[in-house]
C-alpha cells in the first residue's frame, strides 16, 4: 500500500506592525537565539565531555559487538546504560529545559516561560 503525499503549500503575508512593536519583536527574537545559542553550547560541551569518558567509550564499544553479534539482551543493557550516562552528563530533554529556564529568568520581563520552552 502507497502513502499518498498531500500537496504543501505556503504563503507568506508581510506583517503590518508599528515601529514599536517591530522594536519587541526584534528584542525578544535576539533573547531567544542567545537562550538556544547558550542552550546548544552547554549540550555540545556536555557531549564531548561524555565522549572523552572512559565508561562511555567502553559501554559503546560493548554496544558495537553487541549489534554484531545479535545479542538483543546484551544490547538492551548497554543502551540503558549508555542513557544513564547521557542523564548523567545533563543531556536529556528535561534536563536541558532546566538549565535553560536559569537563564530564562534574566529574560523573564521580555520572554515568557512558554516561549523560551518552544521545541
């Protein structure tokens, strides 16, 4: 059975806005981006943390030949441990969300707690 892909289509509409409104909204697009800028550095620098551990690199190792050699029980096993080590490293998503909402709070006046949360 074929999906059927339904057609797409997009229009854009230039937005009507007052100086100061477009003074806001410029304001609040440059917190968010420094509020991901400053997300995306911890989790890159976290992650390369967690690369250069000697208990990751082994534990991924033993996932390796446990994917060439089928073991499903075995590689069930590492992958839980591979997440804890991620946990362990701040790197899941509600992790990652409480770290940004430290920073949010400087912004709080301009950016709300449902916007800076945004996926």
């Amino acid at each position: 059975m074929t999906k059927w892909k339904k057609d797409c289509f997009i229009i854009e509409l230039k937005l009507l806005i007052d100086p100061w409104q477009k003074d806001i909204l410029l304001k609040r697009f440059e917190i968010a981006r420094t509020l991901y800028n400053t997300t995306l550095s911890y989790a890159v620098k976290q992650y390369t943390f967690m690369q250069e551990s000697k208990h990751y690199r082994k534990q991924l190792r033993g996932y390796q030949k446990a994917k060439k050699t089928n073991d499903s029980k075995e590689l069930k096993q590492i992958a839980k441990e591979l997440d804890n080590i991620r946990q362990s490293f701040g790197l899941s998503e509600y992790q990652l969300h409480a770290y940004i909402k430290k920073h949010q709070h400087n912004y709080k006046k301009h950016i709300d707690s449902n916007t800076y949360m945004v996926r």
